[in-house]
C-alpha cells in the first residue's frame, strides 16, 4: 500500500476511533492537528453507538410485542413471552391460593377486574390479523327468535330438534310463532379455549334469544356446571338480568360516581383501580342497582357480557330411578323428557314459548284499521318501541328519522297516548310509527307504508 492509501486508511481508522493520532507529523486531518480534538471526536461517536444499539433493540421487542399471541393451529407463537390463556391461569391460581378476608378483598377485586379484561381479549382479540380466523358458525337469521341448542356429543340433540319441530326443517311455528332452531355442534371440556373449535360455537350462542342446555338425565350436575363454565368463559350469563350501572366516558374531571341509593356496602378506591384496569381514567359512573357485588360491575364495564335466559332439558329420564327423576323435577327451569320414548314434546315445546315471553303488536297506518291477521312478535328483553321498528327496519329507529309512536293497549294510560323509543309494550298492543316531515317528503314513504 503506497502512501497516499496509508494515509486515507490512517485518517479512517481515526475517525472511528480506533488509533487516533498515530499519523505523525505529516497528517493535516483534524484528529492529528489537536488530540484534544480527537478525543471529543470519539467522546460523541460513543454515546451515539450506545443510542443506535438501544433503538435497534426496541424496534425488535415493539416488533415481537405485536405479532398474534396464537397461530392459526390454536397454539402460542414463538416469540410471546406468555399467552392469554397462561396469564389467565396464573391470575386464577394467585386467586385460589389468596385468602378471602377484609385484608384481602382489594386485590381479589383486582385481580377479577384483570381477568375479565384477558376474557374480553379472548373473545375478541385485538390487533390487525387477529379474529379473522375467529369466525363463528353464523347461520341467516329467520323467523320471530332464535334458540341455541348447546351440549355435549350424543346426548340427542339431532332427535330433539326432529321430534319436537316434527320435521328435519330449523324453524317450526307454534302460537303464532316462528322460532328458529340452532343444532350446535357438540362441545366438549376446555371449548371456550378454542379445543374442538369450540370457542366458535360457543360464540354463535351469543346471538340467540333462549339458550337450552341439553343434558343427559343421568349427569345432569356435572354437565351443567361444565356448560355454565364454558359459557361463562366466553362472556354469557344465563338466567341473570344485566346489571343497571352506565359508564359515560369524558375527556377529563377524572371518575366520578352518581348512584339513587346509599354507596356504603360499595367499595369506590376498588372499582376506580377498576376502571383504571380497563383503561377509562374520566368518567362519570352512573348506578341504580342496590347491593351492587364487585362482579356485576366488572361485568357492567367489560361491555361484552350477554344476558339469556336459559332452559335446562333433561334428555334419558326412561334411564334413570324415580329418586333421581323427582330431584331433577324439582329443579326451576328443567324439563325432563324422552326423545326414545317420545316423553313429554309437547311439554318441551311450551316451555320453550314460555321462556322466550313473546307478546304480539299490531302496526296501523294513518287513517286505516289496524292489521290484526299480522302482528309483530316480539320476544324477552326486546319489548320496546326502538325494537318493533329494527324489527319493521332498521332505519326506523334512527332518532334523526323517528318523531313519535301512539299507542293503544294496556302499556298506556290514554288512548291513543304518544310515546317514544324507548317505551316498553305489552301483549296485543296496537303501534302507528310516526315519522318526521322531512323524511317523508324525501323518500319515507316505503318506511311509512310498513307503519
């Protein structure tokens, strides 16, 4: 290498620090010219290099923090430092070890308050790409309600379904109504995790208006605490009514509590450490339930829990003692049949109209007499004005669009009375829908013709 390459190869090496000043006296580069120079040189490439190597560093944990915590086989991903399912069990054991006292109840309090945030996540994760292999059985929805037949393999739910709607059809009418059918594919323990394909089928049942555990006779318990778990699991609580607590979100004035009742038995440090979890800082907690428990409110800010009513049938009864059939029928909401011998269909299928509550509304339209040959039904929990116009159309209970409804029937104190979207009707009352002005002049008048 002649000189002139020695010397660039000289004046690199110093620049990266390296030999610095090992030139002589012939080098004009500023390293050799002052060596006080040179070692500032090097004292600002250090902490450089320091801070390139620590943002190198985050990007690849931001990097594996975002990839899918489970693949599309149902197994964790390499890279995840621990899954949704194991913090869930870990947070589950700390709470089986952890003593129940006074001492105690905040941070159990908490650690429900975590766990329902990862079953939330569980139902529906977060994230681009994840959920899309999620998809659930979902079947068009027809008739008047929806019923979900969920239990174990072979227990008869194929039979059921063809004895008690006598035919191979998913909707069957009965007193004016149609009611559809879902025969869910048999499930089996650990389904909520996704075992089986599970957690899809369990995620179908959210949809329905009546939930039937189907059972057989003879482990009838033990099925049905397993059932109860696996629903729970996915966010489903049957038989229970929704907890009235309203959460309104603000940008600021931090968390503020309004109640109709005295909040004394109600611990407030613990449902803001609550909140926290859930990762609403301001905003005003409105609760008109007394004698609130810490799992209803956590329920209550989660947002995805549904309430159904469930009915519990118990299939086999020619199989079991009559010690056994009489502790079973003493049971509310059991009913005890035999798809072999053809026991008690007709009672099944009275229980399940019973369970659903459907009431009938008649629509009327301006100066005309009210359709009585074809009324609307409405099932339990959906007996309001707002839910007889979705059922009409779902525009129709756009508040921009909807002005008011009158009303003939027991719901109402005069006749006609008028009421708004939210008014609850009862059996065989009579609904004329009245829209604004605006939208019937401009295009309203299909919306009005079904009214």
């Amino acid at each position: 290498m002649g000189k002139k390459g020695q010397g660039q190869m000289n004046r690199l090496r110093c620049f990266l620090g390296v030999a610095p000043g090992t030139h002589g006296l012939g080098c004009r580069c500023h390293s050799c010219r002052s060596r006080q120079g040179s070692r500032n040189r090097v004292a600002r490439m250090g902490p450089r290099r320091g801070w390139i190597g620590i943002w190198a560093c985050l990007l690849v944990l931001n990097f594996i923090r975002r990839r899918p915590e489970y693949s599309r086989e149902g197994g964790p991903r390499l890279g995840c430092s621990k899954s949704i399912l194991t913090r869930m069990k870990e947070i589950e054991d700390e709470m089986a070890s952890t003593q129940k006292n006074k001492a105690t109840e905040h941070h159990i309090g908490r650690l429900k308050g975590r766990l329902a945030a990862l079953r939330s996540e569980l139902i529906a994760p977060k994230g681009p790409g994840k959920g899309a292999y999620e998809r659930t059985f979902e079947a068009a929805r027809s008739g008047d309600a929806r019923v979900a037949l969920i239990g174990f393999p072979s227990v008869g739910k194929s039979t059921f379904l063809t004895n008690v709607t006598n035919t191979t059809s998913k909707v069957a009418g009965y007193k004016h109504a149609e009611i559809q059918i879902l025969d869910l594919p048999g499930i089996i323990e650990g389904a909520a995790t996704g075992i089986g394909r599970g957690k899809q089928v369990i995620a179908s049942a959210r949809t329905a208006d009546l939930i039937i555990l189907f059972m057989d006779a003879g482990r009838a318990d033990e099925q049905k605490e397993m059932l109860e778990h696996e629903l729970e699991m996915m966010g489903i609580r049957l038989n229970q009514e929704a907890p009235d607590v309203n959460v309104i979100k603000h940008n600021c004035g931090g968390i503020q509590f309004t109640s109709t009742f005295n909040l004394e038995g109600f611990n407030k440090e613990l449902a803001i450490d609550i909140l926290h979890d859930q990762k609403i800082r301001n905003a005003e907690v409105q609760l008109r339930e007394k004698d609130l428990t810490i799992d209803r409110f956590i329920d209550a800010v989660s947002g995805n829990v549904k309430y159904i009513p469930a009915l519990y049938i118990c299939n086999k009864i020619d199989k079991v003692g009559y010690s056994r059939f009489r502790k079973l029928a003493q049971k509310p909401n059991y009913v005890l049949i035999s798809c072999h011998r053809n026991w008690n269909m007709n009672g099944a299928r009275e229980a399940i109209y019973q369970a659903l509550h459907p009431i009938r509304v008649y629509t009327k339209r301006p100066k005309k007499q009210p359709s009585l040959d074809e009324p609307v039904v409405l099932c339990k929990g959906r007996h309001k004005v707002a839910d007889l116009c979705r059922s009409i159309h779902s525009s129709l209970a756009d508040p921009t669009r909807f002005y008011y409804a009158n009303v003939w029937g027991t719901s109402v104190k005069f006749r006609p009375q008028r009421v708004g979207l939210s008014h609850t009707l009862q059996d065989e009352d009579v609904v004329q829908i009245m829209l604004r002005k605006s939208e019937l002049q401009s295009g309203g008048s299909a919306a009005r013709s079904q009214s």
